[in-house]
C-alpha cells in the first residue's frame, strides 16, 4: 500500500508538537502493517467526512484518510474537536 499525504494534512501536521509528529510516524507504520490493528481504531465517519476513514494517533489525536484498492490520502490531522465540530 502506497501513503499519500494531502498538502492540508502536511500543513496540519507542522502544527503538531514533536511528540505528536513522533507518534503519527509509530501509528503509520502499524497501519502498513495492518491497518484494522484494534490500537488504530480505523473507523469510517459520517457527516460532512462521509467517505472517509480515521485512526487514533493519540488520546485525542486523529488522523482521517480515504482509502481505495492501493493507497490511502491522508487529508487531515488534528484534535478530536477540532475535526469534529
């Protein structure tokens, strides 16, 4: 599986402390190796993010991406709140 990530998520993601730009990097690499490993809780949405799929990158960390047959786009990555309001 390929990953993309969208110029939005890159943007989101140079807002993110170390530790958090450290833990997408873990939470990434298990995702190649099984995106549905019960640690991502990998989840389609609703709403306005219908189409799309997030996993936890931390406590309140999500990253949300839309997948097809070969690669995932990740589009976004931000607190809990924030993506979801």
């Amino acid at each position: 599986m390929n990953i993309y990530l969208h110029k939005k998520f890159l943007k989101d993601y140079n807002k993110l402390t170390q530790s958090q730009k450290e833990k997408f990097k873990e939470r990434r690499n298990l995702f190649l190796k099984d995106e549905f490993d019960p640690v991502l809780n990998n989840h389609a949405l609703k709403g306005k993010w219908l189409g799309y799929r997030s996993i936890n990158v931390t406590g309140d960390i999500r990253a949300i991406f839309k997948r097809d047959t070969e690669s995932a786009l990740f589009v976004t990555i931000d607190n809990h709140s924030n993506l979801y309001r």
